[in-house]
C-alpha cells in the first residue's frame, strides 16, 4: 500500500467514526494521521524497514496508529474499517460530503428514506420527500438541493495545492535521479500556487527524451501509461491524479517553462505582447516575425531570439521576469510594463503565528510544545489563541479557564526571559465565538485583559446574508476584537462560504483597525485572493496565521505566504511581519 491509499484509509475511518458519533479527539486523530500521511515525501514502508527509525517518530503517529499503519502495509486492510463499513451504508461517505450535512442528518436520511446515492437524494429533495423527515423542514430541504451540486461537481475533486506538492517534491527527486536529465521543474497550476491542482505538469530539460520518459515510468508511484509521444508523456500518479510530462532541449527550456506554468489566459496576452513587437512565442523560444515569401503572405517565423531562461523570454518581450503566483492574466503584464510589479511576501518576511490552539482545547500538543515548536521555527512571537466557551464540542475555555491558562503563560514567558536569550514571547489570546444571537461568548471585562483577540463564526452558518455580516460587523466594530478569523468560513472541495457581504466586512474593518485573517490551512485559505486584493486595496492589514492544531501544523505557512503572494500582498500589507513592538503599535487599541 502507498502512503495515499493508507491515508485514504484513515480518512475514511475519521468519516465513519464520525458519522457514528466518535469522540472528536479519536476523529481528529485520524483525520489528522491523513493529512500528514498525504504529504510525506518518504514512503512508510521505506520508514518502516528502516532500523534506525520508528512509526512513531512521525509527528502524530502514536502506538496504535503506527500499528494500524503496519497491518495496512502487510495485509493491505484494516480489521476497523472493515467493521465499519459492514456497520455503515456506503453511502454515507458520499452524503457526508454534501455542505450541511453533519453525520445525524446523514443517519436520518439513509434510515428513513433509504438514500443510496446523491442522485437519489436529490430526487427525494425535488419530491419534497426531506422535508417530512424529523429535524429537516423546507428549508433544509431547499439547502440541500442548493449544495449538492457542490458535492457531485468534478471540480472538487481536484488535489489541495498541499498534497498535489508532496507528489510535485517526491517527483521531481525521482526525476532527478535519472542520468539523462539536466533539470527537472515543476509547472502548471503547481508552480502558480493555485488553491488546487487538476494535473501536475513537469518539465524536463534532456537530449534523449526516451530514457527520461522512461525513468518516469519506473517510478514506484507511477500507475497506468495514459499517452506516450516522442517528448510528452502523461501517466497516473498517486490519488490518481493525472502527470504530464514534457522533455525539451536545453536552448529551449525557459520558453517551455513559461508556456506550461501558464496561465493560459496569461500566455495569450504575452503572446499577443509579442505580436505587437514582430515577435512570436511559443514553448520552443520566441522568435522574430519577418516579412513573407511575397507582399501579401503573412510574416513568417525568423530568427530564435530566446528560449533558454524564462527571464530572457520576458526580456525579449521588454519585461521583468514576472512571478508565477500572478501569472493569471489580470493586470500583471501591466503592471511589469511600467515597472509597478509588486515585491510579494515571502516566508522569511514573517516574525509571528497569532492564531493556535493547544490540549487546552482541540489541539494535540501542550502549551509548552507549541511554544517550543514555534522556537525551532524561528518565530519571534506567537498568540495562544484556544476556542472560548461556545465551542463546546471542543471544550472551549470559560473565563476562569483562560485566566488559568494566562497565568500558565506569564510563568512561561518569564521562565523564558530568566533563561536570559528570551528567543519567543507569548502572547495572551483566544479565539472567541461571534454567537448566532450576535456579540462574543466572552465578555469584554475578560477580553480588554488580553495581548490578541480572534473572534471566528463557527455557528449559525446559514443564517441570511443580512444577519451573518451584521455579526462579523459588530465583532469588528467591537474595540478587543484583533483580527477577524477565517472570515468566510469556506472549506476547499467540502463546503462553500456563508453568505456575508464582504464589501460591507472589509469596509467595516478598514474603519475599525481591525485585522483581517488569511487563515493559511490549505483547505481553508480564508480570505481567498479576491478578498484579500480587495482588503489591500481598502487599507485593511492582513495576519497570515496558521490556525496550527498541532506542532506540525506550523507547517502550513507557506500556503499562507502563496494566497498572499496571489493576492498581490508585500510585507507591508501583513502585520505579522512586523517586529512584536511595531505589532503593538499597529493593533487599534494599543494595550499590548
Ligand atoms: P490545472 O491543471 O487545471 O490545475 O491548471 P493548469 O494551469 O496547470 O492547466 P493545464 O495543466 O491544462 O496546462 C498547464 C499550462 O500549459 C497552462 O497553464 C498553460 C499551458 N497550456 C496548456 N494548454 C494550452 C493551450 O491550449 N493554450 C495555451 N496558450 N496554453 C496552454
Ligand atoms: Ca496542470
Ligand atoms: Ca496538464
Ligand atoms: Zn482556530
């Protein structure tokens, strides 16, 4: 079994336990193993046979875990899985999915109406037969009707940008093993940064495309053979997702790069660009255009002018190399022309995490862990920012709680500084509940006593329009509220975002000096590049934050930084790249 058919299991399990009404810690442990499972480079079976290390040196990966993990990978099942599953219709899975749908609604539709698939569920839907059952109502029924789609569009199943580079890293390594090839780069939606990936695109510069075609072919993770040209080739890889495969010659890589790392909408006005200037591009190099056999031929291809690096393309066409996360074929070709290109964040630029959760509430390591990881990482300064009380599935903290937890934190802090290096400090936060009635799950008496407030909405999700932005406006308007997290609450390929008017939100933040959140785990990356240009444009500041529900949840930073760098975001614009002294200045009310 590879590492994408064993997390495949485990996330399986964590729907399954779910749906039976599991304990949270157990579902998240699952869905946890997964999602590291699905972007590890290394093989488990390699870190398995290997004596010098163990199962559980993985990061999430305890006894029973690392046990399951090896029946898996001698037998190829699961003992669990296979009793859940004669427990619990198929279906299930797949009905899960569908937004709004928790694991009651689910139990409730296959036991009373006998769903067994989407299509039959939007049958009962058109019929009016949801309706009827306990707990649902007309309105659900039409909410339903309204997200399926959502759940059977082919659209999502597209890979995380996450996962898809996983394979894009354990690839190109591979590839890059192979005596024939010269370089090997990833292109694409991959190499743009994009939320998800349809097929992953690489890109090898060689002479003897065969050899390279077939090094391809030899790799472990390489399925079935979908076509095979002189120098293209596109096969299976892992998740069955689709590669493509291009081999070029050297003098030509850099226009080959460009061309396939796309957008197209951005190659055609490049090419169109060229045109202007009696130049041609295409993957091979860009040429000059000179005039035809006769007067009224058309001009014909000349002389090569570029091709072997993508900045030399650009500058034929009188440009500076422009970054691929923008490469989409908005302004940005303009933007090169008068020289206004935007200088992006990048992951050095930031100093501080302000958004995490500990064993406080649903988070997996200690207070002490997380602070600990955050050092390793190089972070000057992180906000402990656990679930209030509204949140009860995940124990949320009362006020008495989180004053406890404060005091845990000035020992720590002071513990740190006698330590004399004083590496991190650690700021006093929560995350605080915007209540479906309105106002915060904590009072305001707790919350002016602390460094960082994120107030989130995580219930009454499906409120209208008018009510839910009339929510996040006040939380904004409140004067201990920081930054506004994950503001739309969408969740890539599993749920679309509340109704709220984010005009009426960023105006209100630009207002108030309240941040905004560009949450960075890659299945929320919440704000999404529109909002986050639009918040740019307003004067809203941005904190990228992790949102890290573990030590290893640090990890998703990068996916921040890429959302931010394709929304056109400098490290002006986020204000955790800013030392903790100028944080404190820029935060509205200044009582840090
Ligand atoms: P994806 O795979 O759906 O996530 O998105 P992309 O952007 O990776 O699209 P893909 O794999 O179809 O093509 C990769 C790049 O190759 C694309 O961004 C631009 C270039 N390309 C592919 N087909 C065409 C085409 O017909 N015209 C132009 N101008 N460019 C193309
Ligand atoms: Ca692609
Ligand atoms: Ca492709
Ligand atoms: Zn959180």
């Amino acid at each position: 079994m590879t590492n994408s058919d064993i997390s495949a299991v485990f996330d399986h399990v964590a729907d399954l336990l779910e749906y039976q009404g599991g304990n949270v810690f157990r579902v998240r442990a699952y869905r946890n193993a997964a999602r590291t499972i699905s972007v590890m480079v290394e093989s488990l079976a390699s870190v398995r046979s290997d004596s010098y290390r163990k199962l559980t040196d993985i990061d999430g990966i305890g006894v029973d875990l690392a046990g399951k993990i090896e029946t898996l990978l001698d037998t190829g099942r699961l003992p669990l899985l296979d009793d859940l599953e004669a427990k619990i219709p198929a279906v299930v899975f797949k009905l899960m999915r569908v937004p709004g749908l928790g694991p009651k609604k689910v139990k409730a539709l296959v036991d009373e109406l006998q769903v067994d698939s989407l299509d039959a569920l939007e049958q009962a839907c058109r019929e009016g037969r949801v309706r009827d059952v306990k707990g649902f109502g007309e309105k659900t029924q039409a909410a339903i009707l309204e997200n399926i789609g959502f759940a059977k569009s082919p659209e999502h199943d597209r890979l995380l940008w996450e996962e898809a580079d996983a394979i894009v890293q354990q690839l190109l390594a591979w590839m890059r093993e192979c005596p024939a090839v010269r370089q090997a780069e990833g292109a694409g939606s991959w190499r743009r940064g994009r939320e998800t990936v349809g097929d992953i695109d690489i890109l090898v510069d060689s002479d003897k495309a065969t050899a390279v075609m077939d090094h391809l072919q030899a790799w472990k993770e390489c399925g079935d053979l979908l076509l095979r040209g002189d120098t293209k080739t596109s096969v299976r890889g892992p998740r069955g997702v689709q590669i493509d495969l291009r081999v070029v010659e050297q003098d030509s890589f850099g226009s080959a790069w460009q061309y396939f790392t796309g957008s197209k909408d951005h190659n055609v006005r490049l090419r169109s660009r060229a045109r202007d200037r009696q130049l041609t591009i295409n993957e091979y190099g860009v040429f000059r255009l000179v005039p035809g056999a006769d007067a009224d031929s058309k001009p014909v291809k000349g002389a090569a002018v570029a091709g072997r690096t993508e900045q030399d393309v650009y500058r034929a066409v009188g440009l500076p190399w422009i970054p691929p996360e923008i490469r989409e074929g908005g302004d940005e070709i303009g933007l090169a022309d008068r020289d206004e290109l935007p200088t992006l964040v990048t992951i050095e630029d930031i100093r501080g995490d302000l958004h995490m959760h500990t064993t406080a509430t649903d988070g997996e390591a200690t207070l002490g862990e997380m602070v600990r990881a955050a050092i390793e990482r190089g972070l000057s300064y992180i906000a402990i920012t656990d679930h209030g009380q509204r949140v009860t599935m995940a124990h949320g903290l009362d006020a008495k709680r989180l004053q406890q937890q404060w005091g845990e934190i000035d020992r720590l802090n002071d513990s740190l500084a006698e330590e004399g290096r004083s590496p991190i400090v650690v700021l006093k936060g929560i995350e605080v509940d915007i209540l479906e009635k309105g106002g915060l799950d904590l009072p305001d008496a707790v919350l002016e006593q602390a460094d960082w407030v994120v107030a989130s909405l995580h219930y009454g999700q499906n409120q209208p329009r008018e009510r839910i932005t009339k929510r996040i406006v006040e939380a904004i308007e409140n004067p201990c509220v920081s930054v506004i997290g994950h503001p739309t609450g969408r969740l890539i390929n599993r749920r679309p975002a509340y109704e709220v008017d984010m005009e009426a939100v960023i105006e209100a933040a630009a207002k108030a000096g309240t941040f905004l959140e560009i949450n960075a785990n890659p299945w929320r990356l919440d704000l999404n590049v529109p909002h986050a240009a639009a918040a740019k444009k307003a004067g809203v500041k941005l904190v990228i934050s992790t949102d890290a529900h573990s030590t290893r949840g640090f990890d998703v930073l990068r996916c921040g930084v890429l959302q931010a760098r394709r929304a056109g975001l400098e490290k002006e614009d986020i204000a955790n790249t800013r030392s903790l002294d100028q944080l404190k200045k820029l935060i509205k009310r200044g009582n840090l």
